[in-house]
C-alpha cells in the first residue's frame, strides 16, 4: 500500500506536467486539427426544397428553386488577441443537390480558440483569371463561364408565374469582379468568447450556418421578378449581390 501511494505521489505531477503541457501547446497554436462547416439551406426560415415547393419573395411573388449553389472561400479565423490565420487553398462549392457538399472539413487549423470567422462569398480575383484548375474550381462544375470572364459565385434557378422569361424562368447567375459590377462580397461573424471555436486534436468542432436563399432578392433592394429574373453578371449582379452581402449567410450555433 505504501509502494502504491509513493508511486502515486510520483505520478500525479507527472501526468499534470503533460496536461499541462498539451493545453498550453493547444492554445499556441503548435498543433493542428480541423473543424466542420455545415450549411442548411432555407427560404425565409423555411426548409429549402428543390423543384417542389412554392415559395414567396419580398415582393409577394411566388417562385420554385431548381438549383441552388454557390463558393465559399479564403476562410479566415480570428483570435480574440487579434491574430488571424488565413486557411491556405480553401475554396468549396456547396450545392443543395449535393448534401455531402453541404457539410465539409476544414483542415489543418492551427489549435486555439477562435472568436471571429470570415470568408469571401464567391472567387477571388487572381483565382478568376487563372486558367484551367481542378477540385472545387473545375470549370466541370458548371460554375465557369468562360477562360475570359471568370466564375459564377452564386448560381440559383427557378420559375416564377410573374417572370416573362420563356417558360417563367429565373436565372441568376452572380458573378464578375471588375469595377464597377465586382460582385466579390465577404460574409462575417463574431463568435461569442464564452463559446468559442475551440480547434483542439482530440475534437472536431461543427460550425452550423442558415443560409437563406431568398436574400437573394431581397436586401438592399426588394427584387421583383417581373422586372428582374434573369442575369448574368453586369449591373443586376450588382443588384442581387448586395442584397444576398447582408443575409444570406447567419452563424446559428457551434458544437464544440
């Protein structure tokens, strides 16, 4: 019993000294882990459904959605002391047709707590403008126009009754990012310090986002689809991305 004890004794300070040091290594940053980001698709707080669904603009005029996609990208992560780590090469396609896209990994973060995210809605600039590449930003996504014009950064068809397009389709198209219709707009939100990100190599904390697809339309300037339901790039881009800059995206909860 006393052999026992005594080994004890020896011991304890020893397992202290390691979890000590792990915490403290964990809150420097000198490992790395990773995090998901799940994105739930709604219109108006309302379950998104393609094809089948019928649902309401700002402007009371009813719409159905057959596809809906866009480009998350350039994720940044903040500390509350100010430092920042830019996530290198990460650029996702998250498409409602796909639910595997909807949930992705974000990988090699350094460990810490994190009270700030943000990333770019759509491409960067130079990424627009860089040839053939391949993953997320392979033209065969179907989310490039051409070697000259770029990416579209958020794609969403439809049909509405009040469209005069043929067969009442709506087709936005947003993207461009040449002055004066750049559509590149950033999304970000302050994380509450009392629940932080908390990046750490034994857990994989779950970021949830509500992403409203109706922001599109509504915003900065109510869209009606008789005046407006087909654009791709140009001024109406214009339109639709500063509408979609300050709603489409909400941080809803983190499971740490």
């Amino acid at each position: 019993m006393k052999i026992s004890s005594y080994l004890l004794a020896l011991l304890c300070p020893i397992l202290m000294l390691s979890s000590c040091k792990k915490n403290n290594d964990e809150n420097n940053g000198t490992t790395k882990s990773s995090f998901i980001m799940e994105f739930e698709h709604q219109v108006n707080a309302a379950p998104l459904s393609l094809n089948t669904v019928s649902y309401k603009n700002a402007k009371g005029e009813d719409f159905k959605i057959s596809t809906f996609k866009y480009y998350v990208s350039n994720i940044k992560l903040s500390k509350a002391d100010g430092t920042t780590f830019i996530v290198p090469e990460s650029y996702f396609l998250i498409d409602e047709s796909k639910s595997t896209s909807k949930l992705i990994t974000v990988k090699d973060i350094p460990t810490g707590d994190y009270t700030r995210i943000e990333y770019t809605i759509g491409v960067d600039y130079a990424r627009n403008f860089a040839g053939a590449q391949t993953g997320a930003l392979d033209p065969v996504n179907g989310m490039f126009w051409t070697w000259n014009s770029g990416y579209i950064f958020v794609k969403l068809e439809g049909s509405s009754p009040q469209s005069k397009a043929a067969n009442n389709a709506l087709t936005f198209h947003i993207g461009g990012v040449v002055d004066p219709n750049n559509t590149i707009r950033t999304f970000s939100a302050e994380i509450n310090s009392i629940n932080p990100l908390r990046i750490r190599s034994d857990a994989k904390p779950d970021m949830h986002f509500i992403v409203n697809a109706a922001a599109l339309f509504t915003g900065s300037t109510d869209v009606s689809f008789a005046t407006l339901n087909f654009t791709m790039g140009g001024a109406n881009s214009v339109i639709v991305a500063n509408n979609y800059a300050k709603g489409l995206f909400r941080l809803d909860h983190i499971h740490n």
